[in-house]
C-alpha cells in the first residue's frame, strides 16, 4: 500500500472507529485520526507504535462545521485526502417518547448532520484530485425496524438517503460512495449489560474493519456500493 493514501477517520476513539484507524495504519495508508477525545486518540496512537505503526491525530467535533472545516484544512495543508471514513455516533435505548429534545438534537447533529458536514469539506478536495472514496459506517437500523432506536435509525437512514443521491452526483469525479451496514458489533456504544449477555453473538470491531479496509483496497471498475454485516447468528433478538 502507497504510503501516500491518505484516510481521514472520524470517530476513531474507540468502537468500530478505532478498529478501523488501526486496520488502514497496519496496511500501510498515512491515517489521520480524529474524535473528540483527544486522550483516546493519543491512547490508540500509542498502541500502534508498538507495533511500529502510528496515526497522525486532529481532534474534531464533527457536530460543529466550524471544526470540521478547520481541521479539514490542518490536514490537507501538508496531505492530501485518497478516503474519508465516517464513523462519529451517539445513541441512546430509550423508547421515542423516553428521549428528550437535547439527546435527539445531540443524535441527529453528530450521525447525521456531522458526516455531511465532512462529506461536504472533502468533496471539493476529491474533486479537484480526480476521486476518492467516501464510506459510511451506517446500521443495519437503516434496513430493519428496531424499538429503542428512533433517533438513531433516523440518522442512519438520513445518511443512507443522502449519499445514495450523492453517489450518482459524483461518478463523473470517479468519487466511490461505500456504504457499511453492521449489525450487533461490541462496542463501548453498547450499555454493559448488554453487552455481558450478548458479546458471544456479536461481532468484534476488528471483525467490521477488516471488511472497510478492503472494500478500500478494490481498486478495479467494480465498487461495493452497499456491504451489510451482520454475526453469523443474525441480529440480536
């Protein structure tokens, strides 16, 4: 892998985000790492030096376009973009009528409104160096109907709808849109108590990076435009 691809990972501090940092360090792509949690990021940076690895880390809060844009343009000051991952997302498992105002505003602005707002800040970018790749960690919520998760599958969906239009806008540029789908993955987004019971039919974070790394990796005329991943035992029940 040239070191030049150059892979901006948001929500890489943890979870399926941090998985995916990792996996593209490891195969030898320039990774930019950012999150809103500046420490984790250094944590995750740490582990890879070990393994003779690293990440070169902005933090961003992809809620605010302010920040989005300026650590767009910290980064491509001295790099230039190949991949932006979007993988930033807040939940809650409450009922719709349980949730308040606040928590479905946080949901939306960060998993929905946050990956358009990068979308937005690397689209000129990939434009104007003849194409890219843009994938989006969604949910299997955007094809299933679950209880306790109205907020959270809107924005999936949300993302979903919009960069399905987007990827016909943008073939011209030879920009490729990826979709991911995952199903029940154990991660911190996961209340503990569920994640005691259930971690034996879930996947890893490890086991969804792998499949967004390579989904990169194809480099030929043919694009997995949507990939769902799910346990071989199904979804949660």
């Amino acid at each position: 892998m040239d070191k030049l691809n150059g892979v901006w990972v948001i929500g890489a501090s943890s979870g399926i985000g941090k998985a995916i940092a990792a996996e593209f360090a490891r195969v030898g792509c320039k990774v930019f790492a950012s999150a809103r949690r500046n420490v984790e990021l250094e944590r995750l940076n740490s582990e890879l030096q070990k393994e003779d690895h690293s990440v070169e880390i902005f933090p961003c809060n992809v809620a605010s376009y302010q920040n989005v844009e300026s650590t767009f343009k910290k980064i491509v000051s001295n790099n230039k973009i190949d991949c932006l991952v979007n993988n930033a997302g807040v939940t809650t498992f409450k009922l719709a009528a349980e949730n308040s105002i606040n928590e479905i505003n946080d949901i939306i602005t960060t998993n929905l409104l946050g990956s358009i707002y990068t979308i937005k800040a690397v689209l000129p970018h990939m434009i104007a160096n003849g194409g890219g790749t843009i994938i989006n960690i969604l949910s299997v919520v955007a094809k299933a109907v679950y209880t306790k998760s109205s907020a959270y599958t809107a924005s999936k969906m949300g993302l979903l709808g919009y960069t399905n239009s987007l990827r016909e806008e943008v073939r011209e540029h030879n920009i490729r849109l990826i979709n991911i789908l995952p199903g029940a993955t154990e991660t911190p987004m996961w209340p503990g108590k569920l994640r005691e019971l259930h971690s034996d039919k879930m996947m890893t974070a490890e086991d969804v990076a792998r499949i967004v790394v390579w989904s990169y990796l194809q480099k030929g005329n043919a694009v997995a435009e949507e990939i769902v991943v799910r346990p071989i035992t199904g979804d949660l029940k």
